[in-house]
C-alpha cells in the first residue's frame, strides 16, 4: 500500500481526500451496474494510484487519468517520456486492490505551445459534445484526452457497439487527426 510521505503539504493530503469523495460519487453515477460496495472500493484504488502519481517525482500525476473498474486500472493520457510510462504503471501495480494495470498511456515528448494546448482543449470539447449527442456512445463512460490532434479514447463500456460508435463519432469531428480506441469493453 502506497502511503504519502509526511512533508507532503497539508493542502496536497486534503485534495486527495476530496479526490477520493469526488471519485465516489462520480463513479457511482456512470455505472448503473456496480454495488455500492464495489463502485467505493473502485473509487478508493483509483484515488491510491492518483495518490502514488502525486507523490512520485518522475511522473506527472496531472497528466494522467486513472479509471478503475474492478480492480482493473487504466492508466490513460499522454507523458513525455517512457520512463514516465514505466514508473506510472509500477506504481498502479504496488497499489492495494489492483488486481491488473492496462497502461494506455502514450509517449509524446515535447512542450506544446499555448495556442497548441487551447487547440487540444477545444477539440477534448468538441468531442465530448458530439459524444454526448450521440445515444449510443456512452458519452459518460468515455474518457478524452487530446495531444497534438490525436484524441485518445479510454474508459470502460457495456459493449463493443458502444465502444465503435465512440471511435466512429470522435472520428467524424472535425480537426481530429487520429483516434486510439482504448475503451475496454466490461
């Protein structure tokens, strides 16, 4: 089990505390699903591995999105390097109720530009919207995250039509590059 080291600012234990109510809460609502036990004891794996990234030095904790889904563990998003990749995924796995880690995380180095990264952030919005218009792709259960044009789609869904459907939809937005279907399906 990963503990926070003790000269970690009051401020950081207390976001992770509330990291951990907000991901109780936000996992219980998108997975109709799950047992109330099994939707916490999701919540409380993905809020220790946030908590290891946080306190980690070579990783960057808020570039990465954590997804549980009994005890299954994405690792999502872009990092700069694969060191990075490496260190994310050993730390997942030294977490209590891991039971597997699928890192989905995408190694593009290099610093963006500011316009780059509003262009990212735009486009994240733009998908979302038009998965959220869309009835069949389980716009709640998808993640996004967007570097450089490429959207990367992760999370976990009720079936592989849901699944197609997101990568069908995130495709047809306009200034998407590329699409990398990292949904599993439950």
């Amino acid at each position: 089990m990963y503990h926070l080291p003790r000269k970690q600012p009051v401020f950081a234990r207390l976001a992770i505390v509330g990291l951990a109510a907000f991901a109780g809460i936000a996992g219980a609502a998108t997975d109709t699903r799950k047992t109330a036990g099994e939707a916490i004891d999701d919540a409380v794996v993905t809020t220790r591995v946030k908590a290891a990234l946080i306190g980690d030095k070579t990783t960057k904790a808020r570039k990465i999105d954590v997804e549980t889904e009994q005890g299954i563990v994405q690792l999502n998003g872009f990092v700069d390097t694969a060191a990075e990749k490496t260190q994310a995924a050993k730390l997942a796995r030294g977490v209590d109720g891991v039971k597997e880690v699928r890192n989905n995380l995408d190694v593009r180095p290099g610093k963006g530009s500011a316009g780059r990264a509003v262009d990212d952030s735009t486009l994240t919005a733009k998908v979302k919207t038009a998965l959220a218009d869309s009835p069949n792709a389980k716009a709640r259960q998808v993640n996004v995250e967007t570097k450089g044009g490429v959207v990367q789609l992760s999370g976990f869904v009720d079936s592989a039509e849901a699944k197609a459907e997101a990568a069908r939809v995130a495709g047809n937005v306009q200034g998407v590059q590329t699409v990398e279907n990292r949904i599993d399906v439950k």
